[in-house]
C-alpha cells in the first residue's frame, strides 16, 4: 500500500531546528509526536522544498514547503464495530453525528478499537475505508474523548476535500456550551490585565492567544507567545450560577480550530472548565455562594464541562448552507440544573 502523504508549509519564526520546526507546525489532524518525527526524518520519510532531509538538527526557513510520507500498514486494519451512532443527518456525501462523551474519535495507540472510526466503518461499511487516508477514514475534525457533540463524517473523497476545504478557510461555524468557573465578566478589571484579551460588543470575550505543545507534556497545549499557532475563542455568557455568581454557562465560538483551544484559552484567561482534569486546576466553588448540591455536582463531573452543541457549513455537493444543533446531553443538563438556585 503506498503511504499517505502529509503536505504543509514552515509558518514565520521556525525553531533552529527541523523537528522541531515540524513538531510545532505539522497538521494537528496528522498526529505527529515530536518523538515520531524524530523516528522517520533518518528514514528518508521527509522533505523539503523537495529534497530529502535525514537530519533532525537540519535547518528550514520561512515558506518552506515540506512533505512526509507516512507509512499506513499497520493502520489499516480497522474492522467494524456495532457501536450504536446517534444520527442527526445522513445522504450519500456525508453524515452528522452526536458523540457522546468518553467515545475516541479514532484509533490510536491505547485505543486500538471500539472508536467513532469502528463505528462508521459497521453503518457505511466498505464506502468509508479509504476516505480521507486508511488512519481515519472519513474523519475531517476532531472532538476530544469527554467532549460531547456535534461532528461531520465525509463519505466520499469530494466530501472530504471539500469540508477539509471549509474548516481551513475558518468557514464552518462551530458554537459550543461549557460551564466554567467564575464569570469572564466585561466588568472583570483583571480579565482587562490579561494578555491577548479584549472585549466586543455585547460584551463577548476575545481570547486571541496562539497555542502550541507544552514544554515539557506532549500531551497538553499551552499559551505561548512565540512560535505558537494562531488562536481565537469567543466567549458569551449565558446564564450565571450563585450568589454572588461562581460559575456560568457560556456560548464558546471558534474562530480556530486548535487542539484543547476552548480548554486552554478558557483556563488561560482564570475561567478553567468545570470537570476538565487537565486545565481545569484544584478550583473549587465556594460553600458562599453555591449550595452544597451544586458543589457536589461540579466536584463529582467526571470530564470537562463541554460540549459541541452547533455545526455548521457548506453541503459538499450541494453548496447548501447546513446547520445542526445539538442539546445538552443529559449528564450537563443535569449539571446546569444542579447549579441553579433552587
């Protein structure tokens, strides 16, 4: 089987480096660990501006454009699973489902089955499997494992290229809900104090604070001001919890579509969501202003507070406008209700 190619370019001021220039602006969807890269540029997986390239420490510029070849063999051997799929929409090109929390979108190692991937392959059966690379057919975004909500599977290669299409140009409208701690209040003077921080109108919180790999864990994303990838959240508060307020439900938009991007740009800004027990820290709600069932919830959510409750975009086939709502699930419903004064 040949290998699938990853293709982009080297954003301004790259690391000396070229692992470590691809390991900050590789596709995140290519899921690419600095360690892997540093495993297949001695094995001629990679080049620039057309050339190969074998030595990590190599040097790469501005604009330059690089390709990794990766070999999928030992992905290809997904199989069918009848895990059951809540179904919002579904034609010949595409189809919208509603994953539910603690459901991997893809295999990965640690989690070699029973993913979203597992389950689209049993309902599209053999249509899927070679949509968008044998890694994760079908698969054009991401939400993460505790995130509930809305996504969009392609069905055919011109779906794919098309919604792949849509979410680069920033095109595909993505709302979501989340209860955090605190208020990102306009009238906040601390919030005004934080960088990358603005208000709009309507008192909608601009977080504009690039993202990139923590230093020292893989695994988590971090704020950081040189080098990062572009990143914008907008936040509206929709309703409040406590007297005075300890906690709120908030409307989350994307601008960007970062790893962890709501997660990190939320607790980067002193409002972590409740549950999340990467970002989230050991805040606690206070026995002042919440009664004691509302704290016992919050102390109790088993995963970040978040949820993807709106999609939207362009039919790959039809040019038509979609857009797909999603309500709460019920664990935040209950949640929110538990937060409400009696």
């Amino acid at each position: 089987m040949p290998p699938s190619v990853v293709t982009f370019r080297i954003a301004p001021d790259p690391p000396p480096r070229l692992d470590k220039a691809l390991a900050r602006d590789v596709p995140e969807e290519a899921a690419l660990s600095r360690s892997r890269l540093a495993r297949i540029i001695p094995e001629g997986a990679v080049r620039v501006n057309g050339v190969v390239v074998t030595s990590p420490k190599a040097r790469v510029g501005v604009g330059d454009a690089v390709e990794i070849a990766l070999d999928l063999e030992q992905d290809s051997h997904m199989g069918a699973e009848a895990i059951p799929l809540d179904i919002r929409y579904e034609d010949d090109e595409i189809i919208v489902v509603m994953k539910p929390p603690g459901l991997v979108v893809h295999p990965a190692p640690g989690t070699p089955d029973g993913t979203l991937v597992n389950a689209l392959i049993h309902h599209c059966g053999t249509s899927l499997s070679g949509v968008g690379g044998e890694r994760r057919p079908g698969i054009v975004h991401r939400l993460d494992k505790d995130t509930s909500g809305l996504m969009v599977a392609a069905k055919t290669d011109r779906a794919h290229h098309a919604l792949q299409v849509q979410f680069e140009a920033r095109e595909v409208e993505r709302l979501y809900r989340a209860v955090c701690f605190g208020v990102p209040d306009a009238a906040d003077p601390r919030l005004a104090g934080i960088r990358g921080t603005s208000f709009e109108a309507g008192g909608v919180l601009k977080i504009d604070a690039p993202l990139a790999r923590h230093r020292t864990d893989r695994q988590r994303q971090a704020v950081t001001w040189s080098g990062g990838r572009h990143a914008v959240t907008r936040v509206r508060v929709i309703e409040t919890f406590g007297h005075p307020a300890a906690a709120a439900l908030v409307e989350c938009r994307l601008e960007t579509g970062r790893t962890h991007q709501i997660r990190v740009h939320m607790a980067h800004v002193g409002h972590g969501l409740i549950g999340d027990p990467v970002y989230g820290g050991r805040r606690r709600l206070s026995a002042r202003s919440v009664p004691a069932e509302g704290r016992a919830a919050a102390e109790g959510f088993p995963r970040q507070a978040l949820h993807a409750a709106t999609l939207g975009f362009r039919h790959p086939a039809s040019g038509k406008f979609l857009r797909f709502s999603a309500d709460l699930p019920p664990d935040l419903r209950a949640l929110v209700e538990a937060l409400r004064p009696a």
